[in-house]
C-alpha cells in the first residue's frame, strides 16, 4: 500500500487495534491513549472493545482485546463488529491472519433484516495481504445459510425453498432439474413423496448441476424439511417452534455450493435438495406404514418425526448412483447430536478416519468446529423391524445421532466415501463472528478440504 493509500484509508476508516491480552505495552499507541487504556482496566481481554477520546471529543479509533494465543478464538474479531456502530474501519495492531480477521470481522457483522429495520453494518477496509475473493465468498455462503434459515416457514416453505435456489444457480451458472409432487413416485423417489404429501406445498427433489463432466464429481445433499410438525407423531409446542429451521442442511448446502462455484474448484458439483414440509392431513404417512425406498430398501415406520432421514435416504441413494468421489450430506436431524454435543458442535461421520481428521482439522481454526463420532455397527440391531427391512426409528432412545447415521450409511454404496454432517443451524446466543438465530455449521470445514483436494 502506497503512502498516498495510507493516508486516504486514515481519513476514511477509523482504526480498531487489535491487542493480545497482556499486549497494552507494545501497542501502537500515543502516550494519551496508552494511559487512558490503562485507566479502563483495558489489556485485551477477549472481545472488549475500548473507544479512544480525540481531542475534539469524537471517538479516535477503538482498541479491542483478542485474548491470549492459548485459548484465543478464531473468529474472535467478529465480536468487534458486532459492537460498532455503522461506519467505516479498519484493522490495526496484532493481525495475525487478514483474511481470517476480515472474515470474522464481516460475519461478526451480520444483521437479518427482513422483517424490521436495524443498524447498517460496519464496513471494513481490508487489511494489507488479506484474500478478497476469498473472504467474499465465504461470508456469502455463510450469509445464504443465515437468511434462509432465519426465514420463517410462511415465507420460505417448498416452493420459495426452490425459487431461491433457482435464483442461486442463475447466478451461479448452474443447471437445475426439479422433480415435484407425484412425479416423484414415478422418477423413483417414494420416501421423499410420503414424507411431504400431506403438505399444501408438494414434495420435491432439486437437482442442481456445475462444473465439468470429466472433473471429479462431488455431491452434495441437504436436508430441506421447511417446517416439521413431527408429522402425527407431532411435537409439543416447545419442539415445534424452532422448526422452521428443520431445512438448515439444504441452507447450508446452497452456501457451501456457492463459496466452491465462485472458487472455480475443479470438480463437478452436484447438488440434491429433498424438499418437503412434514405436515398433518387426511393423507400424511402414519406410524407403522412401510415405505418402499429407491434403493429397494423397506422402511418401517417407527416415529413420523424421524422423516429427515427417510427424504435423504432416497437422496443418498441417488447420489450414489453414478459413483461420485464424495457425498457430503448436511442434515438438522437429531435432538440427540445437540444433547451430546451441545449447539455448536456438529457430529461428523465417515467410513474414513483419515477424511474425518482432515475435516476436523480444517474447520476448527476457521471457526468451524466438527467432532468425529463412530459408526459403531452393533447399534444397528436397535434399527431392527420385524415386518420390513429396517426401521426408521432407533428402539430404546440411545445413541439417536449414531442410529440415525447408521440408518443413512445403508443408503450409501461407499461409505468412506460419504460424509454425514449432523448440523443444528442455530446459534441460541451471539458469539464471536455468530450473531443469535440461524447460522452457518460446515461450510467452512468442508470448502478447506476440497480446497485443498480439487483447487
């Protein structure tokens, strides 16, 4: 950066100075506003934000605390931008990463604001050697997954589910084929019809395609149940009211296709969207049906409000079909995976250990946090049924998040070549480049390793 650059950018965006706990002292700052820091009490404790005095009474910059490298968090820069008002900044001090740090400076800045008004966000001026691209994207796909998920079922039920990605691929320059309604019975997809007949909003398969046909082919499946009832098998009121984000996979898959199309990874992507709404009516599906599955599998239904795994059943089943490199699916699927894990950290399951280290690796120090579990193949006797070939409900109540797993993997023909993504999709509480709502989980992981198998 010249220093005719430099000193535009000081006329036009305030400073935040990045400080380390215990890092006061060898801060860039004047002797002024060295005292008045240590008047605060300020020495960059995580996720405070400290406003400088000027001489005319306005506010000179900020400084803000990262924390100790020990224990420091990835996107603790977000916690800035979630504090400052609208204006323009940008970063000074201890950056140790400036594309991590504008990353999580702009998703600290998120705001839904679909229904009421707020506060811009804070814009920033990128700091020196940061990815522009890079972070642009990112913060795209993240954003895709937030809106969607922050949007309620009345305004965002199956057909609105398919007219955004519609919109998406025409931006992205992807084909799209759409199976809908009783169609799908036909096309060979009778699990995906059951589960969303009873819907005003017919059931349906997006099909989305990009990339190359002589590229290694990736596919990717996410969960689009707009909203869940829990079928007649229905939820009580407090299971019920965060439901609208019961198609939190498909958001995030739409994301995480978004951030590989404007990298121009080298594959050929493929996108499935079972989409349906899990409703009640004189011909919803009913305990103890049995349901014929495309694989040829049949499928005893032991509880209506386990139909996130039946629609992705006949997805995977789909996906496997013209034997892909890697089927990655994404699914808000069990209440069991938050009760062991807690909100922000998803369970990830692969038949391959070496895949699932990578995963973990490349997602924690992106603010992306995955935890691999087992496919532990004694719990599939609890998947038993008498009258058909498995059942979709897990006897006993243990271990749902691994049953649930167990139940897809017999859906996949190469199971360390599938990924399973347990994802919640919200965030009950601001944190550090989250705010509180609907969230992005996975797409970050996910997007580092097929960066750095198929860029």
């Amino acid at each position: 950066m010249s220093k005719e650059e430099v000193l535009m950018t000081d006329l036009t965006a305030r400073a935040v100075t990045l400080v380390a706990q215990g890092g006061l002292a060898s801060a860039e700052l004047s002797e002024s506003h060295r005292h008045w820091a240590e008047a605060n009490g300020f020495n960059g404790q995580s996720g405070r934000l400290l406003a400088l005095p000027a001489d005319d009474g306005d506010v000179a910059g900020y400084l803000f605390g990262i924390g100790a490298e020990a224990d420091r968090q990835p996107l603790i820069v977000g916690a800035a931008a979630a504090q400052l008002a609208p204006g323009r900044y940008r970063l000074a001090g201890q950056i140790d990463d400036p594309t991590l740090a504008a990353l999580a400076f702009r998703l600290g800045g998120y705001r839904f604001t679909r229904y009421r008004k707020l506060d811009d966000a804070p814009e920033l001026e990128l700091p020196e050697n940061a990815d522009a691209a890079e972070v642009d994207r990112l913060v795209e796909a993240a954003f895709i997954a937030r809106d969607l998920i922050n949007t309620p079922a009345n305004d965002l039920g199956p057909d609105a589910l398919e007219e955004y990605a519609r919109a998406q691929a025409a931006r992205d320059d992807m084909q799209v084929r759409v199976t809908r309604g009783d169609d799908l019975v036909g096309a060979g997809f009778p699990m995906i019809h059951a589960v969303g007949r009873a819907a005003g909003q017919a059931p349906r398969l997006i099909d989305l395609t990009w990339g190359s046909e002589d590229a290694p082919k990736v596919t990717l499946v996410g969960k689009g149940v707009t909203f869940d009832t829990g079928g007649l098998d229905i939820k009580p009121a407090a299971g019920m009211v965060l439901m609208k984000k019961d198609m939190g996979g498909a958001a995030n898959v739409l994301g995480l296709a978004h951030a590989i199309v404007r990298a121009k990874l080298n594959v050929r992507l493929r996108v499935l969207l079972p989409v349906v709404e899990n409703a009640i009516s004189a011909n919803a599906f009913r305990p103890s049906d049995i349901l014929m599955s495309r694989k040829g599998i049949t499928v005893e239904i032991g509880n209506t409000d386990a139909e996130g795994r039946l629609i992705l059943a006949d997805a995977l089943a789909l996906a496997c079909e013209e034997d892909p490199a890697l089927v990655i699916d994404m699914a808000t699927l069990t209440g069991a995976a938050r009760a062991a894990l807690g909100p922000d950290l998803p369970p990830l399951y692969t038949g391959d250990d070496t895949l699932a280290a990578a995963l973990m690796a490349a997602g924690t120090p992106h603010g992306d946090p995955l935890w691999h579990m087992p496919l532990w193949t004694p719990y599939e006797a609890m998947l038993a049924s008498k009258v058909a070939d498995i059942n979709n409900a897990g006897a006993g109540g243990f271990a749902g998040s691994v049953t649930a797993a167990l139940f897809l993997r017999r859906f996949v023909e190469k199971p360390e070549n599938w990924v399973h993504l347990d994802i919640y999709g919200w965030s009950p509480d601001a944190k550090p480049g989250r705010s509180a709502g609907g969230t992005d989980q996975g797409i970050r992981a996910v997007y580092q390793v097929l960066k750095q198998r198929y860029a």
